[in-house]
C-alpha cells in the first residue's frame, strides 16, 4: 500500500527526487557528525575507530 510520502515521492521530477534524496543524506550526515564530536567533547569517543594501521601503537 502507497503512503502519502509515496505519492509525493513520484509526483516530483527526478531532478526534484534526487535533490530530495540529496538533502536527507547531508540532514544525516549533519546528525551523524553533530553526534560524533558531542562524543569527543565527553570523552566518550571510540578509540578502537580508524584504520588499524593508522593508530599510534603505544596508544591503547
């Protein structure tokens, strides 16, 4: 069963959707990145994150 948000979703040209498509992935992206340095600013930050090559070995 189509949704509302189906029904506009194809109403847009594929411009409009890909524009759409566009914005939801920055507003994430913007969410995802806000979330990550109010982690850093707490300390709570992932250590074990990145390339494991990268690390500083003596950090653990």
């Amino acid at each position: 069963m189509a949704t509302s948000k189906d029904k506009a979703d194809k109403a847009l040209s594929p411009t409009e959707q890909r524009k759409a498509r566009e914005a939801a992935k920055l507003k994430e992206n913007l969410k995802r990145r806000k979330q990550q340095a109010r982690a850093r600013r707490a300390g709570d930050a992932e250590s074990e994150s990145g390339i494991p090559a990268a690390r500083d070995p003596e950090m653990k």
